[in-house]
C-alpha cells in the first residue's frame, strides 16, 4: 500500500513537473511581443536636419527613459537628444523613482553631419504593467537628410 502511494506521488510530481513549460508558455502569450509592445519608426524632420524617432507604446507598457540611446553609423554624427517629460514612477526591480514614457513618445536628434544614408540605431527597454520586464532591445531605420527643407522627408523603417 505504501509502495502505490509512494508511486502515485511521484507520477503526481512528474505530471506537474512536466506541465511547467506549459504553464510558463500560457503566461507568456498574455504579453505582447516587443516589437509589437514598443514600436519604433523614424523620419527626417521638415528642417532636413533632424530626425524625429518615434515610439508607439502599446497600453499596459512602458520604456524607461535612461535605458533610451541612440548611435548613427556611416559616418553621421548626431546631438544630444531632445526629450519630452516623461512620468516617474516608482521601479520595484530597482527600487528607486525612474522617468518612463507611456504612449507615444518622439525623440528629436539633432543631427550635426552626415554626407549620404545612414542607419540610426535606437536602444530601448521597457517593461509591462505586469511585471514582464523585456531585456534591452535596439531597432534600426535607414535614413537619408533632405538638403532642402522643404523637400519630402526620406526614410524607411526595418
């Protein structure tokens, strides 16, 4: 008797055991993917000069502000960001007030030289309301000043 008891547990363990991955892959389908969490686009401002990066929130997420850089390649050198207030919010995970952004959110980088396309690369972090913090991300877009100001801001996003 004891001997099918002993063994009836054991099974019980194996089955929960085995059900965990399951379990952690229901859990995470309630999250949204990052990309679609935080979405990034960029464009050349009207100025010609400046690039607007652009970032949709998704609601129930946020980014922190100081986990925000970004890093232009081919040359192109760009300024210091320009960013809108954003709100602070007390951070379990690091136990402290943090500036995050909810929404959308556009960060304008001055851009001080660039002699063709060049590839802007945003870093970014964020987390969800409910307690999914997604590790750092970047994401890319190529771009191209405009030498005119009135002329059509270029830019493709990745």
């Amino acid at each position: 008797m004891k001997l099918r008891q002993w063994a009836g547990r054991v099974a019980l363990i194996a089955i929960a055991w085995l059900a965990l991955p399951v379990q952690a892959a229901v859990r995470a389908a309630d999250f949204l993917d990052p990309d679609d969490a935080f979405r990034f686009s960029a464009t050349v401002a009207e100025d010609g000069r400046t690039v607007a990066a652009r970032f949709s929130i998704a609601d129930g997420y946020y980014l922190y502000h100081d986990r925000f850089a970004f890093i232009a390649s081919d040359g192109a050198q760009l300024g210091t960001p320009q960013y809108p207030p954003g709100k602070v919010k007390f951070d379990e995970t690091f136990n402290r007030q943090l500036e995050i952004y909810r929404g959308n959110v556009v960060v304008k980088l001055p851009v001080q030289a660039a002699s063709g396309p060049f590839t802007l690369t945003a870093k970014l972090q964020g987390c969800a309301d409910r307690g999914l913090c997604y590790p750092p991300e970047q994401r890319t877009a190529q771009l191209l000043l405009t030498s005119n100001a009135s002329a059509p801001p270029g830019a493709t996003t990745e």
